[in-house]
C-alpha cells in the first residue's frame, strides 16, 4: 500500500494542497498518520477521490487544461472546470460551467460556441475580466454587524470615563 504526502496527493488529484488539507480535516479524506503525527493517504483513497469527480477529471487533474496556451493573456481570475450544459438559440449561447461545487454560467456568441466545439464533459476554463464585482451580504448579516459596531462602541466610551 504506497503511502503519499498530503502535497503528493494533492497533485495527482489536481487541487491545491490547501484543499486537501481542508478535506482532510474535516474528514473527507481517509488519512494514516505518521508516528510524527504527519497524514499519508493511501494510493486507493486517492483513486477513491478520483472516481468521484466529474467526467474527465483525470485530465484535469493531470492538467491538461493548460494555462501555457494562453499565456500571453492578462485576466488571472482563470478557473478550471468543466462544461455542464451548452444551450446554443439564434445569435447567442448560455455556457454552463462547473467549476469545483459552483457552477458559473456565461453567455457568448453562437459562433465562439460552435468554433470551441464546446460539449457538455469537456474541460473549459472560465476567465473572469471585469471592471467591476459586486459583492451582497444578506439582511441578517447587516444587523448583526450594526449590533456588534454598537457594541463596540459603547464599550470604547466607557473605557475612556
């Protein structure tokens, strides 16, 4: 039973060693330990894993979405995934991406569509380039943090008497 690092494993399951540790820890990945005190995952686990992910998910974890052949773009917000759903209607078509647990969806012209031969298990890579983000909190999350602003506050005035 070959045993391999957390970062070894990581790589040949083409996400961030961050991650793995993350799944480790919450105890989606089957670990042993070291007498150290240090996790190893087992080659099956890690085969495990792998059968659990999208439809070609051994070539992107062996990288084969690369991002050598785009290197001359400046966007950095580049996310691997793979497509979901492609709806192609007159002029335009809705690209439906998983990326991870997310899925992101984009709308492009029929032709830039119909030139990626995009079908749906195919490894795409979203890039993200925007001027602007915008970012929501929810109502409860608002009073929640007024109240602890509030707080704050008023335990700050009363230090000072």
């Amino acid at each position: 039973m070959a045993l391999l690092t957390v970062r070894a494993a990581a790589e040949q399951l083409g996400v961030a060693y961050s991650t793995l540790k993350r799944w480790v820890h919450t105890g989606r990945v089957r670990t042993t330990r070291t007498e150290g005190g240090h996790h190893r995952v087992a080659q099956a686990e890690i085969d495990r894993l792998l059968a659990h992910q999208p439809p070609d998910a051994r070539r992107r974890a062996a990288g084969t979405v690369a991002d050598d052949a785009i290197a001359g773009l400046s966007a950095r917000n580049r996310l691997p995934g793979f497509v979901d759903e492609v709806r192609i209607d007159g002029l335009l078509a809705q690209v439906r991406l998983r990326v991870g647990d997310h899925s992101l969806t984009a709308v492009i012209t029929a032709d830039a569509a119909r030139a990626l031969k995009l079908r749906r298990g195919d490894d795409a890579l979203a890039i993200i380039k925007s001027t602007e983000v915008m970012i929501a909190r929810p109502a409860a999350a608002e009073r929640r943090s007024r109240r602890t602003k509030a707080a704050s506050a008023s335990s700050g005035r009363a230090g000072r008497a």
